[in-house]
C-alpha cells in the first residue's frame, strides 16, 4: 500500500528530524548539557536516558536529586521529579532522600509528607 504524497511527504520529513545514524544517547546528554539549569528539561533528558539504559538508574536519581538545588525549581518541578522516581520504581531510601531535600526548602507542602 502506498501513501498519498502529502502524508508521505510528512512522515518522511520527521523522520529526518533525526538521521538514523545519530546517536541518541549522546543526543540525549546534549540536550541536558544545554539545557542543565531548567528543572523539567533535566526532568525530561533523566527520562530518556532511563528508558534507554535503566542500568543508569543511580546516576538518574542522583542528577534528579541535583535539581532541587536549581533556583529556579518550583513545588510543582519537585512534584514532577518525585513521580518519576515512582515511575522508575525508585527504592525507598532515594525517594526519601528526594523528600527530605524538598522538605527544606518547602517543610508545609503535604505532597512530601512521608508515610
């Protein structure tokens, strides 16, 4: 089956976007690298890097942990950062490392109380 030109036209484009021979990992640290001073692009680049090698996991919560200390982080960015320790299934000892970090700088939100 064939496409019609202007759906083939777009698939073609985007899958230019990136050449086949990239590599995504070191993409990947690019982008944070670039981007290491916003919370949610750190966010973002953690999470690739953890589908594409979960091996990197200590590193991931480690540099997730870094971007508490980011002035520019909101409660809402802390918030985002501790459900990807969920998504992660982080063991409990860094995600209560990740909430006792959050609850200096932000000791009455409730989304950090511990069980």
């Amino acid at each position: 089956m064939q496409l019609p030109p202007p759906i083939s036209e777009v698939i073609d484009y985007h899958f230019k976007l990136i050449p086949a021979s990239t590599n995504i990992s070191a993409k990947n640290d690019e982008f944070l690298q670039k981007h290491a001073q916003s919370p949610l692009h750190v966010h973002a680049a953690l999470k690739v890097r953890q589908l594409l090698d979960s091996s990197k996991q200590a590193q991931n919560e480690k540099d997730l942990l870094a971007t508490l200390d980011l002035p520019s982080i909101s409660l809402d960015e802390a918030c985002a950062g501790l459900s990807l320790l969920d998504e992660w299934n982080s063991d409990r000892k860094s995600k209560d490392a990740y909430i006792d970090s959050v609850q200096k700088q932000w000791p009455e939100a409730e989304a950090f109380q511990k069980d």
